[in-house]
C-alpha cells in the first residue's frame, strides 16, 4: 500500500517490501490505512516510481497496481508524470480511477494508457468498494504477462496503423518495438480469460490483375523471460493481399473493419465535441456530439448512447440531430470523456 499526496510512502508493509494477502496481512493493512490523514498535494509520478521499485524487487512474472486518486497532479510537472510513465512502461501495468470530479480525465486516462490498464471515474466514493473488487478480481483473473502482438511484413509494405479496438480503442502504433528481421512487437500487457480485437492497416505496392501476396502475419506472443529462447506463438493469423478488377469485391468494406472504424470515429468525436464545449465553440461541440450519437446509435453502443444524452438533447438518432443542454452535472461530463474509449463487440 502506497500512500500518494505530494511524495510517495510505503505505509505498508513498509521497508520496501510486499506481503502476502491473508486474513492477518489484510487486517494489518486496514490497520496501517486508519492511520492515514487527508491532506497533501498531489504528485502521481512520485507514486509510480516508488510502486516500479516495490514491484521490481518482487519475482513474479505479474506485476499489477492499482491507482486512485481525487486530486489533479499539481505537485509536479506534466513533463515529470511523462518521464514516469515511460519509466514504469513495460514494467508493471496499472488501472487507475478518478474518484469524486476533482481530478483531470486525461491525466488519468493517460496513465492507464501508458501502462496497458482500464480507466474509469468513481463519482460517488460510495461506490468505491464495489469498483476496488471488481478490478482485483479482474486483475487475480490475469494468468500471463508482457504478451505482445507481433506483425511481419514483407519488403515493400507499409505499416499505417496497428490498434485495438475492444474492449477499448487503444492505438499501439507509436508502441513498436523492433524485432528482426522485418517484425515488430506491440505490448498488450497482461492476459486473463478474455478476447480482444484488433485493426491493423498495411499498404501494399501495386501489382497485377489476379495477383496474390502475404502482406503480414500477426502473431500473439509470450517472451521468454531469460530472452535466450524464442518466444512461445499463442496464436497467428494471416493478411492476404488480392488484386482484382471486380468492382463489388474492391468496394465494399469488411463489416468489422466498418464496425471498428466506426467505434474509433465515436471515441474521437466525442473528446472533440467536448473540448469544443469547455472552449466556448458550441456550434463545434453540437455537430462532434451529434456524429457521436448518430455513430453510437447505429453501431447498437447503448451504453455510450446513454451517457450521451446526460450532456446532450438528441432529437433525431439516425440524423445525428442534437442540442447541448444547458446544465449538465460535472459527473456526467467525466463520465462520458473518461469511458468514450469503451467499444461495443462486432455482431459477427
């Protein structure tokens, strides 16, 4: 248990150590947290360092946090929160939760993102029980770490973008990192009994009519963790290229590629339409937030659609036809940005 204000403690078990969770280790936890005081500043980088060294003198392969917080991190430079998450990358993942609506949505997202967890605000504390046992069962649920999705391409195939796109879309492009020859592996973090998706795009060189080619391979992958052997395939998929001259076959667009690229649009349109609120571009942020509930609508994303109409009036769903409301709760409003992430499966 890290206790996080403008520095970082180590208030249990403390010495720099970890603990077993039993009846009494737990007791002595709830024992040292009743001791704790509010107040301080907030400096979220300091917390992470110091959770990177706790969880790096341990021997285990998982390596998990879990952050909350109910302030925004004005105790330390933007640029120093960067520098720890690109320190912690790779080396543990974390969820992290905004609890009450005194914190920054993308400082939180932010750090989800960087180390491959889930964000999600709590707005009322009441229900912070309830949230904290679902993510530790979720996290006790993760059976293999540092898996990495792998693409191959030949000579003369560039790679546009590599992204997952459920549960959340997350774009890993920038998150290559080299592994010759002619691959490279994208981090996916920890893996339970779960299913994701993933969009990636490649552009071929031209060739003929009739002509095939393999333009990738993905694989999911396990390294070895020494880095002597070679990394264990759980699974591998092929992208075939196709040249043809039917007009019906070269047109139409795969459903879930449409599905999924639809679902990245609403993510995006929903952080542009509120950025467009805060700044005062109302005409802006009505036609952001109507593509939005025009895309939820017509995808089946409820859930989204929802928290949409706590910040909008819609009028017409399928047209995209809305009006901002007048008075909306911050909670909703954080709500919506902190989830707009959240992607709906393809019906395949």
């Amino acid at each position: 248990v890290v206790a996080g204000t403008h520095v970082a403690k180590d208030v249990y078990p403390g010495n720099g150590q970890l603990a077993v969770a039993d009846a009494r280790t737990k007791a002595q936890a709830k024992e040292a947290l009743r001791k704790l005081s509010a107040g301080g500043g907030t400096a979220i980088g300091t917390w992470l360092r110091l959770t990177d060294r706790l969880l790096g003198a341990a021997d285990v392969d998982i390596r998990h946090g879990i952050l909350l917080t109910d302030g925004r991190n004005e105790h330390e430079a933007p640029e120093d929160l960067r520098a720890a998450l690109d320190s912690c990358a790779g080396r543990f993942t974390c969820d992290a939760r905004g609890v009450g609506t005194d914190w920054e949505v993308k400082e939180v997202t932010s750090i989800a993102s960087a180390l491959l967890g889930t964000a999600d605000i709590v707005a009322d504390p009441a229900g912070l029980a309830a949230d904290f046992t679902q993510m530790m069962e979720n996290a006790m649920g993760k059976e293999v770490a540092d898996v990495a999705l792998r693409l191959w391409t030949p000579v003369g195939v560039e790679i546009r973008f590599v992204k997952q796109v459920a549960p959340t879309v997350e774009d890993l492009t920038g998150r290559r990192t080299e592994a010759p020859p002619r691959a490279g592996d994208y981090p996916t973090g920890s893996w339970g009994d779960e299913s994701r998706d993933y969009h990636v795009c490649v552009l071929v060189p031209e060739a003929g009519i009739g002509q095939e080619m393999l333009a990738a391979r993905v694989s999911l992958i396990l390294p070895d963790p020494s880095g002597t052997e070679a990394p264990q395939v759980l699974s591998q998929g092929l992208v075939r290229a196709v040249w043809t001259d039917d007009m019906v076959a070269s047109t139409s667009i795969n459903p879930q590629v449409a599905h999924y690229t639809g679902q990245a649009e609403l993510a995006q349109v929903i952080q542009q339409g509120l950025d467009a609120r805060k700044s005062g571009d109302f005409d802006g942020a009505t036609a952001k937030l109507g593509r939005a509930v025009q895309l939820a609508s017509a995808s089946g994303n409820q859930d989204t659609a929802k928290l949409l109409s706590k910040v909008v009036d819609v009028v017409d769903a399928a047209t995209g036809t809305v009006r901002l409301k007048a008075k909306v709760a911050e909670a909703d409003e954080m709500t919506l940005e902190t989830r707009s992430t959240k992607t709906v499966r393809v019906k395949k």
